[in-house]
C-alpha cells in the first residue's frame, strides 16, 4: 500500500471532549462522548444544530450515570433547547442505549433504518435468564473453552434490556440514497454492513463531514461477528462489499466522525486498511487451517496477540466470522467434530 503525501490519517483533535463538555468539530457539529462498562471504554455522540433545536447522533449504554451526563449535556452545550431527533447509526446497544429514554424525556422522534430498528427491538424484548439452547449449541459449535462454556451455561447472559431502555413503538425509517437534513447540512444516506446489518452513514453534500458510526473507525477495526441469531450469516462479505462501495465515495478531505476514537481526515487510505486488514487476517488463517481447527483454536492467527476473559466473547464470535467467510466461499471444509464443534480445514 502506497502513502502518497498528504494522503494520510490526521487526527486533528488529539484529546477527546471531557465528561459533560462538547467540543465543535465542524460549524454546528458537537462532538460529545459517554462512558462505557468495558475495554472500549467510551462512545462518540454528536449533535447537529437545526436552528430551532437539534438532532442528536447515537445515544451511549443506558445507565444512571449516562442519563446524569446527557442531563448535564442538554442543559450545558446544548443550552436547553429542544432536542427534535435522536438518530441511531446502527442496532448496538452503545449507540441505541438511551435513545428510548431520550424520546420520553424530550418527545424527540427516532431515526434509523429498518432492520437496526427492528433487531433493537426484537433484542430488547427477547429478556433471558439463561442462555437458550440454541445459544449453547452455538458456542459448542464454535469450540468455546470448556471452562468459559461451563460458566456461562448457567449464568443470565448478557441482556440487551438490561443496558438498552425500552424503545417505544414508532420510528421514521431512513434508506439507501435518501437525503436527510441536520445542522445546516444536507446528508446523503449510504448503508454499511458487516460490523451491524444495515448500518447507517451520512455523507454532507455541503461541507467535508461523514457521521460514520462503527462502520468507519480512525484507529481499531470494528468487530465483525456471527451470532446465534443467524448461524449462517456470512458478515465479512458483507463487510467486505459494503466498504468497498464506501471506499467509492472517500475523499482525502473528509472528516470523519465515527462512533468510537478520534475524528480523522485521510479516508480513501483507511478504507483500504479496513478492507486490507480481512483479507490479511483471512490470508493467515487459511494458512493455519492445514489441520482441521475450531473457531475457538484460531485467535493466534487472526488476532496476533493474546486474548483476555473480557474480549473472549467478541473474540469467538470474530473468529467464527472468518471461518464461516472461507467455508461459504469454498476455500475450507466444515465437518462436525465428536465435542460437536464445527472444525475447519484448508481445501487443497
Ligand atoms: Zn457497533
Ligand atoms: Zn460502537
């Protein structure tokens, strides 16, 4: 990959806005974060001024503390006007969290596309008290270790209803190739995928900015998983088709704001380097796949450094991604092991 001069990645805000506090990143655009329970330790919000009120970009994980601080954020840098919008980029629950609380306490309408929409909702109503059997089967068809398999069988999983407040009934919808107006702005809808189905960005027509969510981050690579929900999903191609249709519309210009890191400028070369970084990981595993291994037996390669209990579980569902993209793409073999995990091998 070539570096021209000038095509780099610049951040050109080092140090993110403090709790509470907005930093404008563009005439009419806040930037604004909020904390989060793990290793990614924050989310970037936004706020677009529409003249008579604004429109709010991603919300952050439902908690006391995030509605203390989006209290102190509506009556401090906002300055107590009328919030109008809350839009959510994608269906995750650090970017949906409190959009449902937001709506009760301001009467502001929620934006999103179709299918996020829909699997917030279906996920905030599907409570569980322990993990169903069709969970368990797939992390045994994932090769789970055995110790982390163990304990999570008779725990209450993650619920998404426990970080994600109630989302009441009515959305507009919002689509590839629609225009949405926010802060002074014309945007230009284009969906991604892979990292969340139907991921939403925008594109200004009128100055250089891009509200990307997760789907373009400055400096990690969004997570691309396979879930229970959809066994055989094979989101690294969607992944891979999505960027390389975004990667179309990149300018070196661009400033992009994403949900997670800084802002940056340099994106034609990011969008390389997030398409490069899968084909580089699917390149090393199919080389380790010479015998045959389960999802759980790949993070050496995929991951190249060690992974802790915190990350075991993003970690397996990545794995399975990557294993399943070169099943589904005749490059590996799947056969059923007899601890009933799904084992992949390298066609010859
Ligand atoms: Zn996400
Ligand atoms: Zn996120």
């Amino acid at each position: 990959m070539k570096d021209h001069p000038g095509d780099g990645i610049r951040t050109p805000w080092e140090e993110p806005p403090k709790e509470g506090e907005a930093i404008e990143v563009a005439p009419g655009v806040l930037w604004m974060r909020l904390p989060l329970p793990m290793k990614l330790d924050h989310v970037n919000v936004y706020a677009l001024d529409d003249g008579d009120g604004w429109t709010v970009v991603d919300t952050g994980m439902a908690s006391k503390r995030g509605k203390a601080i989006w209290r102190a954020l509506l009556e401090g840098p906002l300055a107590g006007r009328a919030l109008r919008r809350v839009v959510v980029t994608h269906h995750h629950p650090d970017h949906i969290g409190m959009a449902g609380w937001l709506m009760a306490e301001t009467g502001a309408e929620l934006v999103m596309t179709r299918t996020a929409w829909l699997m917030a909702r279906m996920l905030t109503l599907d409570e569980q008290a322990l993990p169903p059997a069709e969970t368990l089967t797939f992390y045994r068809r994932a090769g789970m270790a055995t110790d982390i398999y163990d304990a999570r069988a008779t725990e209450r999983p993650f619920n998404f209803a426990d970080v994600v407040s109630p989302l009441p009934l009515g959305y507009t919808r919002i689509q590839q190739d629609d225009r949405i107006e926010m802060g002074g702005r014309s945007w230009d809808v284009h969906i991604g995928n892979g990292h969340a189905p139907e991921h939403a960005t925008f594109w200004s027509r009128d100055d250089a900015s891009v509200l990307a969510g997760d789907q373009i981050l400055s400096s990690i690579s969004p997570n691309i998983g396979v879930y229970p929900t959809e066994p055989m999903a094979d989101p690294i191609a969607d992944w891979l088709e999505a960027c390389e249709r975004l990667a179309e519309l990149a300018r070196p210009d661009h400033l992009v704001l994403g949900g997670h890191k800084l802002p940056f400028t340099g994106l034609p070369l990011r969008m390389q380097q997030l398409i490069g970084n899968h084909h580089g990981a699917l390149a090393r595993l199919l080389e380790y796949l010479e015998t045959p291994k389960a999802a759980g037996e790949c993070f050496a390669p995929l991951f190249k450094r060690s992974i802790g209990a915190g990350e075991y579980g993003l970690a397996l569902v990545e794995a399975v991604a990557h294993l399943s993209h070169l099943h589904q793409t005749g490059l590996a073999t799947r056969s059923l092991r007899d601890d009933d995990a799904w084992v992949y091998q390298r066609k010859d």
